[in-house]
C-alpha cells in the first residue's frame, strides 16, 4: 500500500447468531454468517479462504423499471485467514461530563475583609460554536468585613458565593452547574461492596437520601438513593473495601447555610462544578448543512486566586478534578454514518442538501438498515482488518490492499460466535492472530 489506509465496509446484523447452512441466497434480513469464496455455502471455521455476508433488508429488488439489485446480500471480500493481521473488539462508551471541585478541607478559615478570586474557563468545540471564542469569567467573592470578634471567615461563604455567580451568570448557567457540598457524616464500609448499590456502614448517624458520597471506589456523582439505619443504597455500583472511610456530603445554599463562627477547621465543604457534556442539539440531524451533532465534551479549567492574582497566596483552597471528560465512542449517530459512508461507496446516494427534492429522495431509495440504527444507543464493533494481495500488479511490484470489515452490534451484544470463528480459521492457516480489546 502506498498509503497507511484501509477500505472499510460496515455491517449492521440483527444477531450475531451465525448461518449454519444454505448459500448467501438464503440469508434472511440482518442474517450474517462466513461462506466459502467459492461455494458461497456457509462453512465452519477453514483455513481457506471465505466471506462475511450479510442478508439485504431490502423488501423490493428494484426501485422503478432500471434501477435494481437491493436485494442481493452485502458480501465482504475475500478472506484470507493467512492474510489477518488484526481482530479487534471496540466497547461502546457513554458520555462523561467533567466534574471539578474547589475545596477547603481542615481549614482554620479565610482572611476576613478580602477578596478571593475564582478564574473558571470552559473551553470545547460547544463553546466555541456558541460564543465564537472560549467562556471565561472571574468571580469575586469577599469574605466580610472585619469586627472585634472574628478574624477567620468560614470558608463555605465564599464557596456559596461563587455558586451562586455561577447558576446566575447567563452564559456560564448554560454550560456548568454549581453546587456546594458540606460534609455532614464520617464513618466506614462494615462489609466490602463489590460492583453493588448496597451499602452497610458502621454508623448511620446523619445520613440522609440525597446526600453525595465520596470514598475510595465509589464514582462520582454518586448519591443516597435511599437508606435504613445502616443499610444504604447508593445511585450508582461502587467497590468499596471492609473498613474504608465513606463520607457524606449535604447540599448547602446560601439562603439557608448559617455559617460556623468557632472550630473552622472542622468545616469541611466543597463547591462541585459540573459541565455539561454538550450544548443544546435537535433529536434527529437532518444531514443538511446547518445542522450537526457533536460529542466533543466540555473542559473545565478553574484556579483561585488571591487580590491581586496571585495563585501561591490563598492557603485554604484547592482545585482538584472528580471527573475527568470522556466522549462518547460507538454511537448510533457515528453508525448511521458509517453506513451512509459504505451506501455511497456502492454508489447508493444520500442527499444531505435542504431542498425539498432531496429530502424525497431520501424517502424513495430508504435503506432500511439506516431505520434500524437506534441514534441515542450505544454499539460495539468487531474489526477485522484483511489484506488483499495483489499478484499481477501491473507495476510489477507486489502491492496489497487493506480492508477493514466493521460488525457494529448494540453494546454488551455477545460477539464470540464471530471472533472464535476468525481467531480459529486463522489459527488453522497458521497466523497467530489474537483478539484485541479495546
């Protein structure tokens, strides 16, 4: 190959259950199963060479009197087990937005009469879209004014502060949300948890539904679903070791909090920042040029600071990430795009221009397959990438083509009737291919 490129081709099954018998002919729609190159019947796992196939959803063979053959399966090319280099199996992931705290934790309080600084950016391709430029702002939060009875200030006001600047300000509310937890209860795991909601601690002395909770192994954002004395339900599975520390946050806000005046170093409370994952988008993309989707996710890059900008100065805060951003991966909107892609390698047009004509067009030459990708799911993909030998190059050199098969099925679909069946064909022809998972 001259170029680092591989000739894809997607296929879509409606189960991985694989033809045991018959030809591609009798393949039913969705049906896939490996056929020998020459034959064209189903086979078992071979050494020698065969083809992935695929049973057309099509229910008419012809669209008017010309234009036909919808009906005919979806073949790949021939494969060679010798010829495997890679056999890979691709996880669906869902979206993660990214969580950042500011924190103040065993503080002795701030500097009364002063000013703290919050600097928070957020920066992606939503933001950039909405404002033309990254959102930025700094919010200011005084600590009060100084009397004769205090010095120190409870940290939380300032935190209260800021959140509240920030579910306020009308560009920023629209991309991140505030809230500010203050602990509530300290106590351990009486029995290790493992990938379970249930949860028994040690004491369940001011434990409360709502209330977030943190420790080792447990995710963020995770919440009291509900809770019994010392029996408590956690929003999300969580591992949590025999005797680990849990603690329990209770949301604050600044109507309400009465803010402590003695032992500050005990008051440990946190301002969660939480950015959306992306920015408002219609249910269905048209495919028309003003409209898109987009899974690019939201970073959020936050600093305190001092009067006078100075990071180094301001002892009782810090930032910290919860959650790092993860974009979402095998999507059925990257799907269904991956078999627009492969229909118009086959010459199957699909207008995406605004016209009403187009749109119609769409109507009359409808894959059925594109109707069968569900947009807001999740799938996973087996890849298999082949090689396609040239033997009568016509340069003389001996040249190769790549082909990378796709079999995207939805997320946790079992895949191993398709993976054993490559992995033990190419072990019969000799090639040490293994499946990677990624």
């Amino acid at each position: 190959m001259y170029f680092p490129h591989a000739f894809r081709k997607s296929f879509l099954p409606a189960s991985t259950t694989l033809a045991s018998s018959g030809g591609t002919d009798a393949l039913t729609a969705g049906q896939i199963g490996f056929f020998d190159a020459k034959t064209y019947q189903a086979v078992a796992a071979q050494a020698t060479p065969f083809i992935l196939a695929e049973g057309s959803r099509f229910t008419s063979d012809k669209i008017g009197p010309v234009h036909g053959g919808y009906k005919e399966s979806k073949k790949s090319k021939t494969i060679n087990p010798k010829y495997v280099s890679r056999l890979i199996k691709v996880s669906g992931k869902a979206a993660k937005n990214q969580i950042v705290k500011v924190e103040a934790s065993a503080c002795a309080g701030l500097a009364c009469d002063s000013t703290v600084r919050l600097r928070l950016d957020v920066k992606g391709s939503p933001a950039l879209r909405f404002l033309n430029h990254n959102l930025y702002q700094t919010l200011d939060a005084h600590t009060g004014c100084c009397d004769s009875s205090n010095s120190a200030i409870d940290h939380t006001v300032v935190l209260l502060k800021w959140a509240d600047q920030i579910n306020e300000a009308p560009l920023l509310k629209d991309f991140v949300q505030a809230k500010v937890w203050k602990e509530a209860a300290s106590t351990t795991a009486a029995a290790a948890v493992s990938s379970s909601t249930a949860l028994t601690v040690a004491s369940g002395t001011g434990i409360a539904v709502g209330q977030k909770v943190t420790g080792t192994g447990i995710p963020a954002a995770t919440t009291v679903a509900a809770v019994s004395g010392t029996s408590v339900t956690l929003s999300q599975a969580a591992t949590i070791a025999n005797g680990a520390a849990v603690v329990f946050h209770s949301q604050v806000s600044s109507g309400s909090y009465t803010a402590a005046t003695s032992s500050l170093a005990s008051v440990n409370s946190q301002l969660e920042i939480t950015a959306a994952y992306v920015d408002t988008t219609f249910g269905s993309c048209t495919f028309t040029p003003t409209d898109k989707y987009d899974l690019e996710p939201l970073f959020i890059y936050a600093s305190v600071v001092d009067e006078s900008g100075d990071p180094c100065k301001v002892e009782c805060l810090s930032v910290s990430e919860v959650q790092a951003p993860q974009q979402a991966s095998g999507v059925g909107e990257s799907v269904l795009r991956d078999l627009i892609l492969d229909g118009r390698y086959l010459q199957n047009a699909y207008p995406d221009n605004s016209c009403v004509d187009s749109l119609r067009m769409r109507e009359i030459e409808a894959d059925p397959a594109l109707a069968a990708v569900t947009r807001s799911g999740l799938y996973d993909q087996v890849l298999i990438l082949h090689s396609v030998p040239r033997f009568n190059n016509p340069s003389g050199t001996f040249d190769n083509d790549q082909y990378l098969l796709v079999i995207h099925v939805p997320s946790g679909t079992s895949t191993t009737s398709i993976t054993n069946f490559i992995a033990t064909s190419c072990a019969a022809a000799g090639n040490a291919v293994s499946l990677e998972s990624l």
